[in-house]
C-alpha cells in the first residue's frame, strides 16, 4: 500500500538565509529545492554549521527565509501573518527537541497538556487528549511525576506526548536522541517510526549521526548550506528489531 499523496506538504524553492550583524552578512543557506510529501519520513543530516538547524526553524515556522518561496500544503507562508504563523506552528507542527524543554517542577500530565490550553477544547477534553498522549509513549504509570524525577529516556517520550496533543501533520525531532543512551535512543526513534509507519505522520528528523538518519526512508544532506545530497535509505534500520535484539 503506497500511502504517500501527490501533493507536497511543504515544498521549498531557491530558499536564502542569510544573517546581518552590525554590517557583517552571513549566509547561512544558499538556495535549497526539495519537497516533501505528506507521509514522509525525512532526515536532514549535516555537520555543525551547515545550515540545518536553520532550515529546521524556517520549515517550521520559527524563522523566514532572506528569499525564495515556502509552500505549506499548497499555501505561500511568505504570505502569512504573525498570527495565522503562530496558529500554524500550534495546530500543524509538533516539536521534539534534545534538550527535552520541559517545565522541571511539573508533573508529566501538565507539561503534555500546556500546548491545548491555546485550544478551544474544554478542560475535560484537554484531558483525555493528554491521558491519550502519555499512555501513546508508555507512561502513564509516570503521569504524576514531575519531569525532573524522570530519566533522559522518559523525558523524550514525555516532550514527544506534548508534540502529539494537537495530532499535527508534521513532527520535527531536533537531534532527539543526542542527549540519551543507545538503548533509550532506539527507544524515541520506535515511537517516531510507528508515528509515520501506523499513524501517517510526517517526521522530519534533524541529526548528524549517520545511523539515527537510516531509521528514516529518505536523507537529505547539508554542507556548507548547500544541499549536495537527496537520496532513499537503500536499507532502512527499523528500531523495533534492534529493540528486541537489545532485550
């Protein structure tokens, strides 16, 4: 079954970035072309400095390119205004970071809910979605903890419970397993593996580690904020198996 659609979700043209500082430019990205297509599950790979965290930020709408065009399912978001930009980020993207960004002295439960309180469901709505969101990662028996009883394993799956309430489209992972162990880092990419592969997320994961990018069906790589790769993962690493090899 081919689950992927026609039409890009995001599709990117000749996208600049550059930064000025007192008179000083500096050109971060220099004209990127890709797409990518609802469904997907993308790597973006790359040393340090080459442009990939702020590709990251301007696909999800943290930042605006210098030029070039950025179509989000169809729509240019050159033309959109700050407010239609923030309801975007909240209702189409999901967030995972390495360093987890969490609030440490609250419990689970109120870190995964904060993103719905900008929603209009009621509070018992708000939630079930959350109870949904934290027993999806496996932690209700940790839903009261506050997140700073928590290991680095389980505080990803709680900031990825959080990326999860809206049910967005698109899930951004930025290095999400940077910060743990080999076992808790198979762990997070078989929850982003069963998103895309059971739920039909978009994943786009950021990372420079070359084994976390085969976890993914496509890699894309950066040097020097130019594209010079985009290719399938000719044989793609599934977590489930190597968890269960890891048992």
């Amino acid at each position: 079954m081919n689950k992927k659609k026609n039409k890009p979700i995001i599709d990117i043209t000749d996208i600049k970035k550059e930064f000025v500082n007192e008179e000083v430019v500096t050109k971060v990205l220099h004209g990127i072309n890709f797409s990518i297509e609802p469904g997907e599950f993308l790597a973006i790979m790359g040393p340090s400095g080459s442009g990939k965290s702020t590709l990251m930020h301007i696909l999800g709408f943290l930042d605006t390119p210098t030029s070039g065009t950025f179509l989000f399912d169809g729509v240019d978001v050159s033309k959109l205004t700050d407010d239609q930009l923030a309801e975007m980020r909240n209702t189409q993207i999901g967030f995972v970071f390495q360093a987890f960004n969490l609030l440490p002295k609250t419990s689970v439960l109120d870190n995964v809910i904060l993103p719905l309180l900008y929603t209009q469901f009621s509070k018992k709505e708000r939630l079930e979605i959350a109870k949904q969101a934290i027993d999806a990662v496996g932690l209700t028996h940790r839903i009261n903890n506050l997140s700073n009883q928590l290991s680095g394993g389980e505080k990803q799956r709680v900031a990825i419970a959080r990326a999860l309430v809206n049910n967005p489209p698109i899930i951004f992972a930025d290095e999400p397993t940077g910060n743990l162990d080999s076992k808790s880092g198979l762990q997070i990419m078989q929850i982003l593996q069963d998103l895309n592969i059971s739920q039909n997320h978009t994943i786009i994961l950021v990372t420079h580690e070359k084994y976390t990018a085969e976890h993914a069906e496509r890699i894309i790589k950066l040097r020097d904020g130019k594209l010079v790769s985009d290719s399938p993962v000719s044989e793609r690493v599934l977590a489930n198996n190597e968890t269960e090899l890891k048992k």
